[in-house]
C-alpha cells in the first residue's frame, strides 16, 4: 500500500469520525433542547390604562401602569416543580417549590413565598378578575394585599409552608397554610407563625362554596392611634393579633376560556377580621354577564367596615364593560361611585365621596 493511499484512508476515517461525533453533538443538543422546552414554561401579563377621578370637588387625571410580571415554571420531575414570579413595577412576587407527595392529587408540599389562600379572591389572578382595582375593599384590607395601615403593602403573599390537595374525587380542596405573617419578601418579627385554614367544596360543576380562616400574630408598621383614637390602640411595633375569616360561594354557568367561550358567573363573599380589640368586616357580590361577541358587562356592590363603631364604613358600585380580543386579553371601560365616610373623632378620616372612570388594556400570554 503506498504512502499516499494510506494518508487518504486515514483522512477519510477521521472525517467519517469527526461526522459521526458532530452528528451525535446536534442529536444531543436538539434532545436537551426540546427536554429544556418541555420542562419550562414562561408566561406574563401586562395591565396599563387611563384613571379619570372627581374627589371633593377636584378632578384629576392620568395615564398609569399597575402590573407587569413575568414568570417561570420550571416541571424537575413529574412530582416536583419550582416557581419565580418578578413584577417589574414593584418587586419578586412568588418564588416556590411545589411538591406532590401522593400518587394521586391528594396531597402536595408547597414551600417558599405565595399568595396566600384567605378569601376566593385572593388566590385568583388579576387576569381573570373582573373589576379594574382587582380585589374588593374587604379582601384587599384582610388579607394583606394594601390597605390595611398596620400591616403595609403586602400583595396578598406571605413566606411559609402550604400543605393542599384535593379529595372526595376533586370535589373538596383544601389548603392547610404556616405561614411568617409579615408578608412579602420579609422574615418574621414576632416568631410566632401565622396558621391559614381553607375549604373548598364543589358538589357539581361550576358550583363552589368555601370558607377560610387565619390565627396568628403581626407587628404593626403604624400606631393604631393614628386613624382609630381608642384607649387600647395597637402601638408602633407592637405585636398584635391579627385574625381573619371568610366565607363565599361563586357559581359559573358553563365554561370560560377568556376570550370566545364565556359564561354568566356570580361571586359573593362576607369576611371579618380582628386586629387587636378592633373589628373589622365586609362583603362583596361582583357578577359578569356576556352580552354579544366577545363583550361582557360587569357589575359589583362592595361594603366594608374598616373599624366597626368608629364610622369607618365605605359602600362602593362599579358598572362597566369589557371586550375580549384575545385569549385573556382585553380591554375594560369601569365606573366606580364610592360613598363618604365621617370619623367625628377623628378628622384625619373624614373622606368625601368620589367617582373614576377607569380605561385598561390587558395583555397576557
């Protein structure tokens, strides 16, 4: 064999072999490729809009951005999952780890930073509520997600332990919460646990009823004394108890993709809470009703009772419309008149009535 036909095997042999490996390479990497997609999934959603407000007599105006997330969810294994939820108008929202403990869906561990289960609103995304401002006064006040001066602005969420599934064939759901009890992004002051029960019952489809719970102590951020002048206002950085309760029932009359199949639904809910030796309580009914197309009508009456006997009432009516261009993506036109409320004891609470119209595109994927 001459020199130069054994160059040329050797040549030919060491492209077959580089050949054989790229292949192998682009095989592997098209494997981990499509693995890493079917594993991962992003969604988010955006919320912008227009608020034209008359309080007291003066008008205002503006254009405004209230929620921008993006989110991941991760699939490790058919049992194990993981989380992370950032709004880039405020803050990391969620960040968690799901795991199934049962063959089945009876039993599952969550751990890490997630809304917490008080109320039916609550736990809802704001995609799939119906009014503009999202959650009604009580739920909003209760369970942490603004209003509430003690306890900040906490988004509904909370650090902790959640143990959940489903049982009786899906028709009961429960939630059984640890929680810090100081809310988003923050440890525990107080040390002592915050503990949230929640019940679901669904006898037939598109009928719910549930009821909540929550013990547990807070530390406040403000002195009680501040808005409610009592003898045994809850002083700065005191640790108090904060209790809540809720009970509701909602009723769908058929399917819901957000966008071309909808149906007539009703949701109604009464909700209570105790903040040291103040109590506070409330309740909602919001309806949606589709008229034509891709175009509903939503409807909500809303009261709360933000300090009972200190004149703390408020009664809010929203009316309005919203328009489905896309799956979970819409446009809404609402109307909200709010009533006054008087605190002769207080006159930093006197409020006048007011009324906003408010505009909002919805997109979501």
């Amino acid at each position: 064999m001459s020199l130069r036909f054994s160059n040329l095997v050797i040549l030919t042999v060491l492209f077959m072999s580089f050949g054989m490996v790229h292949a192998q390479e682009q095989k592997d990497l098209n494997y981990w490729s499509q693995e890493l997609k079917s594993r991962i999934t992003l969604n988010g959603y955006a919320q912008a809009g227009y608020t034209y407000l008359n309080y007291d007599g003066r008008n205002s105006n503006t254009w405004d951005v209230k929620r921008t997330l993006l989110w991941a969810k991760a699939r490790i294994t058919d049992r194990w999952s993981f989380l992370f939820m950032h709004d880039f108008n405020s803050q990391v929202q969620e960040f968690y780890t799901d795991y199934r403990v049962t063959k089945g869906n009876e039993l599952t561990i969550r751990f890490g930073q997630f809304k917490n289960q008080l109320s039916m609103e609550n736990p809802l995304s704001p995609v799939t509520l119906e009014t503009v401002d999202v959650c009604s006064q009580s739920v909003t006040y209760l369970t942490g997600c603004g209003s509430d001066p003690l306890f900040g602005i906490n988004y509904g969420r909370d650090l902790g332990i959640d143990l959940y599934g489903q049982l009786f064939d899906g028709k009961l759901f429960y939630n059984l919460e640890f929680l810090n009890g100081r809310g988003i992004n923050a440890k525990d002051l107080d040390n002592r646990k915050n503990i949230i029960v929640k019940l679901d019952y669904r006898p037939v489809e598109g009928l719910r009823f549930a009821v909540s719970a929550q013990k547990g102590y807070a530390t406040s951020l403000v002195a009680s004394s501040v808005y409610i002048p009592v003898e045994n206002a809850i002083g700065l950085g005191e640790i108090y108890r904060r209790d809540r309760w809720t009970a509701g029932v909602e009723y769908k009359a058929g399917s819901n993709d957000y966008w071309k199949n909808r149906s007539w639904s009703v949701r109604s809910e009464v909700l209570g809470g105790r903040d040291g030796e103040t109590s506070s309580w409330g309740g909602y009914v919001t309806t949606t009703i589709p008229l034509a197309g891709q175009l509903d009508m939503v409807a909500s009456y809303d009261y709360f009772d933000y300090a009972k006997g200190f004149d703390r009432e408020r009664t809010e009516i929203i009316a309005g419309l919203q328009y489905w261009f896309f799956t979970k993506c819409r446009f809404q036109l609402q109307y909200t008149w709010a009533s006054s409320w008087t605190d002769g004891l207080n006159t930093a609470w006197v409020d006048s009535s007011c009324s906003r119209v408010q505009i909002q595109m919805q997109m979501a994927f």
